[in-house]
C-alpha cells in the first residue's frame, strides 16, 4: 500500500504542524490569539469546556473564513480598479456568494 500522497502531507502542512496533530504547530500556524478564541469560545454560555485542539480548529477555521472573504471581495475592489478593500467591496461578495448568505444585513 503506498503512503499518504502530495495532498496529504499538504493538508498536514496546514494544519500547522508536520502530521504531529493540529496542536503541534498551534502556536506557530495560528494567525489568531488562541487566547482570544479561548476567551470568545468561554463566552457561550452553552459551552462549558473546549480543548486545545477544539480552540485550534476553530481558530484556522475563522481564518479560512477571513481569507475567502476577503479574496471574493478583492474581485470587486480590482473591477473597481482600486487595490484596498471598501465596505462594498464586502457586500457586493456577501450577494455574490451563496456561501455568505448568512451575512445579509450583518454589517448594517
């Protein structure tokens, strides 16, 4: 049987860590506090412990989220033929995007 592939070692690469598991390169791979999404994740009160590895994944994922955004909204800012980002910048890629459709009227 061969070993894992090229696309398993990438999604290793980043997940943060070498295959040693996501918390192995928590504080190197995150971009997020971990703190700070400790603190945000206490803050539930439906929620009464998260692990470390919870925190992490829940940290890559907010930063996954942060950069598809932001990628979709570059498209718009690049029409506009302008390099930074504006407010409808972001909106015209939450109407755009089926995905973000739970954004609606989030920034208003």
């Amino acid at each position: 049987m061969a070993a894992a592939g090229p696309e398993a070692a990438a999604a290793a690469e980043d997940a943060g860590g070498s295959g040693a598991g996501p918390c192995a390169g928590a504080a190197r791979g995150a971009r997020l506090p971990l703190a700070r999404v400790k603190a945000l994740v206490k803050a539930d009160p439906d929620v009464s412990l998260a692990s470390q590895e919870a925190v992490f994944v829940l940290a890559r994922a907010a930063e996954l989220f942060v950069e598809t955004i932001a990628k979709d909204a570059y498209v718009y800012a690049q029409q506009g033929k302008r390099k930074t980002l504006q407010r409808k910048d972001l909106d015209n890629a939450i109407e755009a995007v089926d995905e973000f459709a739970f954004l609606e009227g989030t920034l208003d």
